[in-house]
C-alpha cells in the first residue's frame, strides 16, 4: 500500500491523489487503506517516513565524523538519495507535493525536523544552530531541484564526486564557521 | 492576460491550467488568448518573462560589483523578488510549475539560461562557470523553496539582512573561489 501511495503521490501530486487511486494500485479496498493509516495526509506522512527511512541515520553518521566530515557527509548522503533508483522516485513525489500543498509541506516540515534538524542543530551548541543547519541543507536541496527535477546544464551531467568535492566545503561553512558580516572592504576569498 | 495567466498558473500549477480559465479570468474570448500568445507553453513563457523582469538587470549590476560585491548583490536580489508582494505570488507560480510539468521546466529553464546564467558565466572567465553559477543559484533557490514555501522554522522569521550576511559569502565563494578536493585532513575552516 505505501508503494502504491508513492507511486501516486508522485504522478498525481498531493492535491489530486487520492485513498481510492492508492486503493487501487494495491489491489484492496479503500477502508483497508482507511483502516491501516486513517487520512489522506496520515497515508502521506507514513509514505513520506518510509521514502526517507535512511535519514534516520544520518544524525549519528554525520556526529561520527564531527566537525571535519559532516559536510562531506551530508552532500554524500542527499546525492544518494537522489542517484539510487529506489529512493529517487519517492523523494521527487515528496518534493512535488510539499511546493504544492500546505498540509504535504507541513508533513514534510514535520518529517524533516523530527528525524534530523533537531538532531543536527543540537550537535552544533551555537545559538543560530538551527539556521545553520537549514541553510546547509537549503544548499543541498537546491542543488537536487535544479539537477534532477528542472534539470540544469550543465548541472544536471555534472560528475556526482565532483558536485560532492564542490559542495561539501560550503556546508560544512553553514554549520561550523562563524557567520561574517558582509563588508566590501574585506578582499575576496577572506570572507570565508 | 498576462495577470490572469500568472493567477492561474499559481492557483492550479501547469497542468490543470487552461487558456479558457486565463481567458475568463482577464473577461476576455480564449480565442483572444490564442491570438496574442499563441499555446499554453507561449502563454507560460510570456508569464513568467514579465514575473522576472527585474532579473534583465542582474548580470550588467551584478558586473558593475564584481567581484567582492557579486554575491551579496545575487543573494540581494533573490530575497527582493520574494518579498517584493508584487513578484512573489508569480515566482511562487513558475516554481510550483516547473516542479510540476516538464514542459513548464523547459521554459523556466531557458529563461533563466539566456537573461542570466550565460551572462553570469561569462563574467567568470573560467572553464566551470557555467557548474559554478548554477551552484550559487541553487544555495540561492533551495534557501527560497525552505524558506517562502516549504516555510521552515526560525528560517522562515529569520531577518532578510541576516540572511543576506550569511549568504553573500557562500554565494561569492560558488562565483569566485577555486574549488578544492575534499580532504578530511584538511583542518575545518581551511577549505574555504
């Protein structure tokens, strides 16, 4: 049933799937959807948990290889997500759905800040943790929507390690380097 | 015509739009439509060229601060279109679309392809220029989509100049610094 919502979330988007197309898909009735995960957000939600499962393990991953590897390892593991055919579909459903409609975007929201923001600010202990931390991983969802979803190029044929090697810098700059103030008399390349 | 289009394309996103609703919404015959800008994807394309107007404008400003100002000015100009209300509902309208429909992808790109990306590379002089751009204005996407539509918390309240101070560096560094191989014996802090 949750590879059925998937798949429908994905082709149809939040707003026009619906219990009776995911009922389809799998086979059964529309109550035994009901019945298993309630609403049309509640089946979204458990979708969406699911797409992410191995987000779930990044928080430690990332604590693991504190403070020279959490960039590295952030770039790394939202590159896996999209280049692993299993993954890629369901996270693009995701994606679809949360610019779409406000009750995906909270779900999403949610998701998001349970199982790694919270996570990961708490790792950095500076006041602006969770700014921090959402600007890093603004960096890393822009680059996926801008290769794999509006397809850029030359973004979009761009070597992975090389996009990894590019990026890994600037988000470890988000989480562990002290914000500067912008200032033109600072010469280039000392702001960072 | 072209408010009306924009309305629609924001209200129901690429696919469910029609040249019949744009039509009614602006109190004229579809055929009127169809007569000044021809297919739904022209229509689109028209849209979308007058949402980003201001954007005509980037490379020749973004040229005259070059190269300590580059990045501040980008991340400037992206913060204005999203919290200018006059802008922000029709960019709000391309994303959602471009998300959505490849086809509205396609124009979307090729918009921001020939007003800016191309313009921004060639300011650079370098053999990546193009990856380089696409990488500043996907920090500069990802922080607008987590930000304005996804609606993360503290970024979603966090100060525009708060942001633009803890942007203009990173967007500058995409732009301008050479890029180095992640190195994990590289003590943090030294890559950037």
């Amino acid at each position: 049933m949750l590879a059925s919502a998937r798949a429908e979330f994905a082709a149809r988007g939040y707003d026009r799937a619906s219990i009776r197309g995911i009922a389809r898909g799998a086979g059964v009735d529309p109550a035994l959807v009901h019945h298993y995960f309630g609403t049309k957000e509640q089946v979204f939600e458990a979708a969406i948990e699911k797409a992410f499962a191995p987000i779930l393990h990044v928080p430690d991953q990332v604590a693991a290889v504190w403070p020279d590897g959490a960039g590295e390892h952030m770039a790394r593991f939202i590159f896996g997500l999209w280049e692993d055919p299993e993954t890629r579909e369901p996270v693009l459903a995701v994606v679809r759905s949360a610019v779409n409609n406000e009750t995906a975007a909270a779900a999403f929201r949610r998701m998001l800040t349970r199982h790694m923001l919270t996570r990961l600010a708490g790792q950095l202990a500076a006041p602006d943790a969770e700014v921090r931390v959402q600007l890093a991983i603004a960096q890393l969802v822009g680059v996926g929507l801008l290769r794999y979803v509006i397809k850029f190029e030359p973004l979009a044929s761009e070597d992975v390690e090389d996009l990894i090697a590019r990026l890994a810098p600037v988000v470890q700059h988000h989480l562990t380097e002290a914000p500067r103030p912008v200032d033109s008399d600072t010469p280039p390349g000392s702001w960072l």
